[in-house]
C-alpha cells in the first residue's frame, strides 16, 4: 500500500484524475481514465473508482458523466 492507505493503481487513477481536472476543469470520462492509465478493461477502472470513493479520496453523482470531485 501506498501512503494513506492507497495501492499504486489507486494512486495512478487519483493522479490522473486530479491533473486531468488541472489541465481541463472537468473531470474526465472513465474511459478517458481507462486509455490514460492504460488499463485493460472499463470495469478496472470503475473498481478503483469505487474503492478512492468508499475511502473518501472522490465523490460522483451516479448517472451523471463528468462527475467525479476531489475530496482531498
């Protein structure tokens, strides 16, 4: 594990997000996430989405796109 509880694909998915959200002011699609952080499958990264939300790192509004905020 990696500081504060995060696994290394945990804390490669919150960077990507966060420096997507710095560079555009909106979060990005999960499957902006999925190529950015070449990951295999969708269903990988809506895993570790839910994890960096159950451990309060991200919230989303559930069928909503472009939803995901920080909570750091």
């Amino acid at each position: 594990m990696l500081g504060r509880g995060l696994t290394r694909k945990q804390k490669e998915v919150l960077d990507y997000i966060r420096n997507y959200i710095e560079a555009n002011s909106h979060a990005p699609y999960l499957r902006e996430i999925q190529e950015g952080c070449n990951f295999a499958s969708y269903r990988s990264v809506f895993d570790k989405l839910i994890s960096l939300e159950k451990k309060g790192y991200i919230s989303r509004k559930l069928n909503k796109h472009r939803s995901i905020s920080l909570e750091e």
